[in-house]
C-alpha cells in the first residue's frame, strides 16, 4: 500500500516491496497528490504482475548522450547528428543532474516552458520530440512506467518564421516555375536547380546530387538516389536519410522536353569549352562548379523581386509551395508525402495543417451544399 506525503510545495510517494524482499520505492516532486497517487498504482500493479521496480539512477542528460551515441550516431547524417548533440547541451543547462527516475509531466512541462522563453516553438518542439524519442526504449524496456512527455504543450516565444513566408499563392508560383523556365542556360546553374525543385518539390540537396542518368526522358520520371553534401566544402554523395528518399517523380511531358532540350545545350557548351563536369551534373556551372546554397537563394530572390513577390520565400519554401499546390488541387496526400520523400505521411500531415485544415473547412461546405440538394 502506498503513502504519500507533502514536503514543501511537492507531493512524495512510498511503496512497499516488502515481498519482494526489497526497500521501499520513493519518488518525489509531483505537483499534485493525484498525481502522485496516479502513478503510485500504475507501480503497484506492476508489482502485484510481479515485475522489480527500481528507479533509474542516471540523470537526463547522461542518458540521452549515451542513448544517440548508441543509436543515432552512424546511422543519421553529420548535419541531424547535431541536432542531438545540441539536444544533450541544453539537457545539461535545463535539466542539470536531473535523475530520470525524479522527472514528471509537471516538472517536465515547466523545464519546456522555461526553454521556450528563449527559443522559437519550431526549436523547442525539436528539442521535445528528440527527448521523447530517447525514453521510448525506457518504456519498452519497462524500467520507465510512465512517458512523462507524453502530453508535454509546445509552446514558443514567438519568433518562429511566420507561415505565409514558407509559401506563395498558385499564381505566383506559376509565374516563378515560368521565370525560371525561360532562364534555363548551361551558363548557369541556379535557374535550373531552383526550376526543378520548383516542379518535382526535392530537397536542394537531392537537386544538388542529380546527374543526367537519373533523368529517364522515355518515361518522364526523375530519379531520386541520392543527396550531394553541399554544405561540405570537399561535397560528397550521401545517401537519402530514410528509404522514403529514394523515390521516382514523375512530371509532365512539356516540362521534360524542356530539360531534354537543356541537357542538348549544356553538352554542346561544354563540349565546345572543353569542360567535363564532375559525376555528369545536372546543375553544373562552367567555372564556379557546384555553386554554393547561397547563391541559388540570391538568384532566388531576384526572381521574387522580379515578379513583384513580397513573400520572402526560401529555397525550401519552394519545396512546401510544390507540395501544397498539389494539396489544393485535390492531390492525394500519400500520394503527395511519397513524392515529398517523406518517412510517413504523419510528417506530411504535420508539415501541411494549414493546407488540410483549409481544406477540411471547403469539403464542408461543398457537402452542406450537397446536403441542400438532397
């Protein structure tokens, strides 16, 4: 049976193992008695099923540094690896020499309130799911009884990048996908990067590592196999991060035509300047090489500029522009998240809730229409 006691502002639980032939199992810093108690009786029945319930003697941020060494380090790209190394740094700030075992969904709450104080909710949330993820063997494992994260709010201070600037309206995207069109030139190589992102919704490092032979000009695909590390300076080939990356795209037969016609330019220039780009990139320029991210979003917003396009859209933002475009106009969305390179559609579904929202609210009103006819 369990007790509980009140010290200072806190709840405390205590359990009996006497029949285990074990000490008593103590946990405090919950908010609430019921809180305390709510727990307290998940534990007891463990016990009763006739499991050991030890708490863990690690802090947090300890764990979650073995945890990605063990199982994200290796498997995931230099670039997200940091994303978890900066995960554990702020686990040593935010939650110092916290034992697991002593964390609730209270106290866990208050250290995210706290870290979003200072940082953008698309930071904080990242900072949320990576630390969710690490429990997750805890709780399989059984060592952990409750996932004191699962109800966690995500909140910020406001500065994350205001959603009309990841996104243009169809028009203006029409306009943009034709600028980009008309400027295709083997002189360069930022036009065509940024018109097939703008047509196909690739990553710029999947647009990066594409080399003529993933084009199949027979059956209008673009073959996605690969990604370039171009925020490397040495660059090298990289594979997607998750299977869902290596994927065909298909696109229409005008816009194909037009590469093919490109591809015939780009080999007669560089036939003529006696130039042999490296691997056979699409996107080659015939002195500066592979050029630099930069250097595509400069010529990127010139062409915003150009149009007379206020939205300060970056190169991803093109890649959302794709992908919501084809979600206005009825596009299914595993169709959509497949073509994406998504791991699952839940990241689609998450990257695109102001789109499926808007258009939850048209299907209602096309069935109230309906509904008015009967």
């Amino acid at each position: 049976m369990a007790t509980y006691q009140k010290r200072g502002k806190t709840w405390q639980y205590s359990i009996s193992r006497a029949k285990q032939g074990l000490p008593r199992l103590t946990k405090s810093g919950f908010a609430t008695k019921s809180d305390a108690q709510a727990e307290a009786m998940e534990i007891e029945s463990q016990i009763k099923r006739g499991f050991v319930v030890d708490p863990i003697k690690q802090n947090i941020a300890d764990y979650f540094k073995e945890w990605m060494e063990l199982y994200k380090k290796g498997a995931i790209d230099e670039i997200t690896y940091k994303g978890y190394r900066d995960t554990y740094k702020k686990l040593e700030i935010y939650m110092p020499n916290i034992l697991i075992s002593e964390i609730t969904a209270s106290s866990y709450q208050r250290v995210l309130n706290i870290f979003a104080e200072t940082h953008a909710k698309a930071t904080t949330s990242g900072f949320h799911k990576r630390v969710r993820a690490s429990i997750q063997p805890l709780i399989e494992e059984g060592r952990l009884q409750k996932d004191f994260t699962s109800r966690a709010v995500v909140k910020g201070n406001g500065n994350d990048k205001a959603e009309q600037d990841k996104f243009v309206n169809y028009d203006e995207y029409k306009n943009l996908v034709e600028y980009f069109k008309n400027r295709l030139d083997p002189n360069y190589s930022s036009p065509t990067m940024l018109f097939i992102i703008s047509i196909t919704g690739m990553r710029a490092s999947e647009a990066y590592g594409l080399v003529w032979d993933d084009i199949d000009f027979d059956n209008n695909i673009i073959k996605c196999r690969r990604t370039w590390n171009y925020r490397a300076k040495e660059g090298g080939f990289k594979k997607p991060k998750t299977s869902a990356g290596i994927r065909d795209i298909v696109i229409d037969d005008d816009n194909m035509s037009i590469l093919k016609n490109f591809r015939e330019q780009q080999k007669q220039l560089f036939e003529e300047m006696e130039i042999e780009p490296i691997h056979d990139f699409v996107c080659y320029h015939p002195f500066k090489k592979i050029v630099t991210l930069s250097a595509v979003q400069n010529s990127l917003s010139h062409a915003l500029k150009k149009l007379g396009i206020s939205t300060p859209l970056t190169i991803h933002g093109l890649r959302h522009t794709h992908a919501s475009v084809l979600l206005y106009h009825g596009i299914d969305i595993m169709t959509v998240s497949k073509r994406l390179g998504h791991a699952s559609v839940a990241i689609t579904q998450q990257t695109y809730i102001h789109v499926i929202k808007e258009l939850e609210n048209r299907d209602r009103d096309k069935i109230i229409e309906l509904l008015k006819k009967l």
